[in-house]
C-alpha cells in the first residue's frame, strides 16, 4: 500500500514545507535557548554549568529517537519492499549523527567542571560513543554502494546491528555502576528535575526536533529530485 | 493476506535481532568487571584478594570525614553498609563535598585503604535552584 507514492505529490509538501518549519524552528529555539540560558535557575550544586544541560539533553535524545525511527523504517523497508522508507532513513541519518556528536561534545564539557574529567570510559558514554560509530557506518553504507537494492540490505543490516545498542544506552546507568548519573526524568515516577528546569529542558527538544525535521525535508527533497531526474514515477 | 517472502524476511529479522542481542548479552554478562565504571566498598570488601593493578572505588563521601591535612586529604567512602578510608594528594573537582558522590582511581592498600591517585566527582540525579534546596533543608 506504501507503493504507490507519487514523487510529485510529495515534492510539492516538501519543496513547500521547509520555509514554514524553519520559521517555526527560529521562533521555538529563540523561546528555549532565551528560557535555558536567561530565565531558568542556576543549579544548587553546579550553578551555571547546568545550562550545558538544555543542548546535551535533547541532543541526546534527538539522536537515541532518530536511530529508532531509522531502525524502524528499515526494517519494514526491508520485510515489506517500500523503497520510500529507505529514503526517509537515508535523509534522517545525518542529523541525528550530528546531534550524537553534539550531544558527546556537550557532555565533555560539561564533564570536566562537574567530574574533573574530559572522558571517562563508563557504559554510558561509550555505549554512545559506539551509536555514533554505528551512525558513521550507515552513512558510509549509503555512500559506498551504487547499487540500490543492495544499500538497502547493508543499511537495514547496520540498524538493525545498532539497535541493540540503543536500550544498552538507556539502562546502562541502571546495569551498571557509572560516573554518568541516573535519569532525573521519568514518566511514571516523579521526576527529580525542578520545573523550573524541566520546561527549558523540552522546549530545548521540540526545537531539536524540528530542525532534524527542516534538514531530513531538505534531503529527501533532494532524494525526490535525483528521483525524477532518473525518470522514475514510482517510489 | 501477506506473501511466503514477505513473512520469511520477517522472521529473518527477528531471528538476527534474537541471536544478535543474546550474543550482546551473554558479552556483557562475561564482561561484567569491566564495564562497571567503579566498584563500590561492599564489592571490594568481597575481592578474594587485592592486586596491584589501578581499580576504581566509588561511593559517598562520608559526612564529616574530610581531613585537610598540608599535602594530605583524607576521606572516607561509604555505600552505607561498608567503608574505605581514602588517601589523596592532588587536584580537587569542585563539586567534591561531604555526603556526595566520589569515584577514586588508584590503588588498594588492603580492603580499609585506598591510595588515591585521581578523584572525580560523581554527580547525582537532582537538579533544583539553590532557593528549592534550601526550602527543602529547613522543612
């Protein structure tokens, strides 16, 4: 049922849609980073540097949330036939590679006022150290294969490889002794961030999330363009 | 409804997602002492014996029980049920306080002596503005 996508049908949302985001974008971001960096409190323990925070947080989960969207359409892509998926997946990845590496950056800073350390080899950062290494094949994947059909296959193989790691990711502050802390946001208990933290902390991610959407309709736009120039009318 | 292929890829995948998280896992499993970042004072307690390789102890810092001394800090790690005295002489993070969190790198003595070679900071879940602690200190 997925078949039967027109390329023109969905050209003319996507070739429309991204100034429309990208205001959204701006206006959400300037809201987030004015409420992380301005109004929001200092931290009763870590003051200012707790404003790392409002970028790691949400990079982190942008990143966790794009490899399973990318997982998830792949897999279906690969059992179901939908070549569409895979374009969606390839135009998803390197955003979400972008915001892992920010997000490994961010805690780094963030690491040596707080830990005294850069890096620290426990299970949750390198769990995510690993996740970026996995984004790194998946795009390399797509880059080194001519070959459609085959690209499909190798990158339904290095998601599905890489999922595994991604709930590693979640519980390794609960497995394992770590230096990284345990989740402050839960949602079936209470949280143990302030609200006055909390709100910065998701307007931060609803903008995150809307510029991994602004970047993945400008690449499957591209996607859609090379498409056609092919003279294919099928997805 | 779906096609033989349709269903065999699927299990394909199910299958590979099986094996490969049950291989991950029983890595992990085997793998236990390494991936854990620090050992706390009830486990070292439970070593068979002390080796002189670089570990990592970890716990809280015991209230009260930092000692200033010339070149000399002094500490006590406690996970509540056991404790180690700590021994360090070095760089300090700030966040190194009584009654919180401390990750020591160095070397056992024997199993109520660590000498410390570099200290980190452990931070904790809570985040709150200075006035909510403080309201939350008096109640």
């Amino acid at each position: 049922m997925f078949k039967y996508f027109e390329p023109n049908k969905i050209f003319s949302i996507t070739s429309k849609a991204p100034k429309y985001v990208l205001l959204l974008f701006i206006i959400i971001l300037s809201i987030g980073l004015t409420e992380a960096l301005i109004f929001s409190p200092e931290d009763y323990k870590q003051s200012q540097s707790v404003r790392i925070m409002y970028v790691h947080v949400p990079a982190a989960w942008t990143c966790l949330g794009i490899f399973s969207i990318i997982t998830f359409l792949s897999t279906t892509g690969y059992i179901f036939k939908i070549r569409n998926f895979f374009l969606i997946s390839k135009s998803l990845a390197p955003s979400g590679f972008v915001f892992n590496i920010i997000a490994l950056v961010t805690g780094s800073i963030w690491g040596k006022p707080t830990w005294g350390t850069w890096w620290a080899w426990d299970a949750r950062i390198t769990s995510m150290l690993i996740l970026a290494l996995f984004y790194i094949l998946y795009l390399i994947a797509w880059r080194i294969y001519d070959d459609n059909d085959k690209a499909f296959k190798a990158t339904s193989f290095i998601t599905i490889l890489g999922i595994i790691n991604v709930p590693i990711i979640k519980y390794s502050v609960d497995w394992w002794n770590t230096l990284h802390q345990p989740a402050s946001i839960n949602i079936l208990s209470k949280s143990s961030i302030h609200l006055s933290m909390l709100y910065p902390l998701l307007i931060m991610t609803a903008a995150f999330a809307l510029f991994s959407l602004l970047i993945f309709l400008m690449k499957y736009n591209t996607e859609l363009i090379k498409i056609k120039n092919k003279g294919l009318d099928r997805l | 409804m779906y096609g033989r292929k349709v269903k065999l890829r699927f299990f394909f995948v199910l299958i590979i997602l099986f094996i490969l998280s049950l291989s991950v896992f029983l890595i992990l499993k085997s793998l236990k002492d390494n991936v854990v970042y620090f050992k706390s004072p009830t486990e070292v307690k439970a070593l068979a014996e002390i080796n002189k390789k670089k570990i990592r102890i970890g716990g809280m810092v015991k209230n009260d029980s930092i000692l200033m001394k010339e070149k000399e800090l002094n500490f006590i790690v406690t996970d509540f049920k056991n404790e180690i005295n700590v021994v360090y002489s070095g760089l300090i993070p700030n966040l190194f306080s009584e009654g919180k969190g401390v990750v020591a790198e160095g070397f056992l003595k024997d199993k109520s002596l660590f000498l410390a070679t570099k200290i980190l900071a452990k931070h904790d879940e809570n985040y709150m503005p200075p006035e909510v602690k403080s309201a939350l200190e008096e109640k």
